[in-house]
C-alpha cells in the first residue's frame, strides 16, 4: 500500500508541475507582447522630441551665424589700420588717387572712425560668410529669385523706384590708360594733381578696376534709365582719355540731380572690405552731403548685405570739387584687394544688388 500510495504522490506532483510549467508559458505569451508594445510606445514620444529639438536647432543656427560676427573684432581692428594705410595705397585714396591725386589718400582716416564700429562688425562678418550673413536675416526667398533674374526692374516689382524727371551723372572710374598730366585740384586751388590715374585691380580676378567700374556702370545706367531716369554716362569705353574735371564738368554742364564716381577701393590689408563714400566738404551742399552720402552707404549696405565704412568730407578729389553745384558722391563699391569683395564686384547677381540700391538712393535724393 505504501508504494502505491508513493506512486500516486509522485503522479500528483507531476500533474501539479506540469500545470505550473503550462500557467507560466502562459504567462509569459501574455505578458511579453505587452511589454513590447510598452516599449515601442516609448520610443515614439522620444522620436517626436527629438524632431522638436532639432527644428530649435535649425532655427537657431542663423542667429548663432550672426553671432559669429563679433568675434571678427580682432580682424576688423586690424582692418581699420590697414585701411587707412591702404587708403594712403590704394583703397580710399586709389579711387580718388588713382583718379586724381595720390595725395587725396591720405585724408581716409576721417571716414575710418566714424565706421569704427560699423568696420568691426560688418568686415568680421563678411570674411567669414560676406553674403551669408544677410541672406539668412532677412527672407531668403523673395530677395534670392528677386534680385539675380531680373537685369531690370518693372513697375509694379517691390525693387522699383520711379526715377522719372531726374537726370543722373554716372561715371565709371579711371580708363585703360593713365594720364598723368596735371590739372588744378580744385577752382580754389593751386595744387594740381594726375588727370586721371590707373586704378587698381583686383588680387582674385585680375581684373583691372576701369573695367569693373564700366561693367557695373553701364548696368546701372540700364536699371535707372528702366526707371525713368535720364542717364549720362561720362565714357561708356575704356579707350578715352577724359580727365576728372571733365568728367565733373559733364555733371555740371548738365545739370545732374546726382552725380556718381564709381570706385573700386583697395589696401594694404588683405582683410579690408566694404563700402565707402567721399563727397566734397564744400560748395553748395556742403551742408547736406555727408547726410546724403550716408543715404547712399546705408542703401548700399541693405541691398548688398556688404558692410558700410563711413562717410568722408573733405576737398582731396578734384572730380568732386570741381562739382560742388551738383549733389556729387565718390563710391568705393567694395575692395579689390580683398578676394571676396573682388569676386562680388564681378558678379552680376551682385553688380545687381549694388544697382539695386543706387536706385533706392536717387529716390529717396527725388524725394527729398
Ligand atoms: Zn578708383
């Protein structure tokens, strides 16, 4: 009895295991797809913040390009030093210099400390990314497919002025060849200086400044006249020999709402960029031409996203002084000797920026 007793014991706790064996693999098909659906749940929501963070990402990224300008300061500190020893060379003074006189170099220094702070920023940010900069500011979009088609803009476009009734003086700087024979600085003066200088050209291109001036020129004539204007250009050739008295005296004789020298600057400083304006501190607007040589600048400085330097007074040019009944303004487009700048002198996206805010400039010079 006992053995058959024993027997059954073990069948029962045989039996009895068994139904444990089976309620855990029961247990254990019940639980795990829950789990696993537990944990797929999780990574979702994880997914989810993370694509947020990342659009904050993307978002910030343009402001920390922006940010990055300021540590330019170092470079731009250099720059102005340079740019002042540059003007002396070839920057400010060559297009005035080259132009005129190389004495006329060495008054720069005036134009430096005003953009002083303006210099900083605007060269450091520039060096690193020149166009970046502004692009990612403002709306990419509409300013991108704006500005490089159209050679010309239309009424209606958001980019149109009506010029219409102005008459406007362009001259390109320099020519092929120099003159250097000599003519009166100014009607009150008896300090002569070149008739026309050579100009320089630029460190990445090559090309000498009489050509980008013309080329960026002649575009100019081409967008305000399709504004209305009334252009006249000084020389619309590089083979002339016109001396800067009679380039101002083509204004005079005519009349001009505005006369513009376009410039290309150069310096001893392969990081100085931007623009610069020079107008005559005396004559009949001599009151009001640092005002509208800073219009100019700072039209330049939206249209392009290139940094504005300032701008200078003085009786060093003679194509200004022997102008001084006509709003007369000197435009350093940009620097040769920096190889950005040299390389958007010569771009016709660019070329068209700088046009672009010439336009917004005569207007606001129609309205004022
Ligand atoms: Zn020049």
């Amino acid at each position: 009895m006992s053995r058959k007793k024993n027997k059954r014991l073990t069948l029962i706790l045989l039996a009895v295991t068994a139904l444990l064996v089976v309620t855990a693999i029961g247990l254990a098909f019940t639980i795990g797809p829950w789990k696993t659906l537990k944990k797929s749940t999780k990574p979702g929501k994880n997914a989810s913040k993370v694509t947020t963070a990342q659009k904050e990402k993307d978002t910030s990224d343009p402001d920390e390009t922006t940010e990055e300008q300021p540590s330019i300061t170092a470079t731009e500190h250099a720059v102005t030093s340079e740019e002042s020893t540059e003007d002396t060379t070839e920057p400010e003074s060559t297009p005035e210099s080259s132009e005129e006189t190389t004495t006329e170099t060495t008054p720069e220094p005036t134009a430096t400390p005003e953009p002083t702070p303006e210099e900083t920023t605007a060269e450091t940010t520039p060096e690193p990314t020149p166009e970046p900069t502004p692009e990612p500011t403002a709306t990419p979009v509409p300013e991108t497919s704006a500005e490089p088609d159209p050679p010309k803009s239309n009424p209606g476009s958001s980019e149109y002025y009506d010029l219409s009734g102005m008459v406007i003086v362009i001259d390109p700087g320099h020519q092929a060849h120099a003159n250097s024979d000599q003519e009166p600085v100014a009607p009150w003066s008896d300090e002569t200086k070149a008739k026309v200088s050579a100009g320089t050209s630029g460190v990445a291109t090559g090309r000498p400044e009489y050509a980008v001036t013309l080329e960026i020129g002649l575009r100019m004539r081409d967008i305000l006249e399709s504004m209305g204007a009334t252009v006249i250009m000084t020389r619309t050739s590089n083979d002339v020999d016109i001396s800067n008295i009679e380039r101002a005296q083509i204004a005079v004789d005519n009349n001009a709402d505005v006369f513009l020298r376009l410039h290309c600057d150069a310096s001893d400083s392969s990081s100085a960029r931007g623009i610069g304006v020079f107008v005559c501190s005396r004559g009949d607007y001599a009151d009001s031409q640092v005002t509208w040589g800073n219009w100019l600048g700072n039209c330049l400085e939206e249209s392009t996203g290139s940094h504005y330097r300032g701008c200078d007074a003085s009786t060093r040019y003679s194509g200004l002084n022997w102008c001084t009944s006509v709003p007369s303004f000197l435009l350093e487009m940009g620097f040769m000797s920096n190889s950005d700048d040299d390389w958007l002198l010569s771009d016709p996206d660019y070329q068209q920026k700088i046009c672009q805010g010439v336009a917004h400039f005569c207007y606001k010079m129609k309205q004022r």
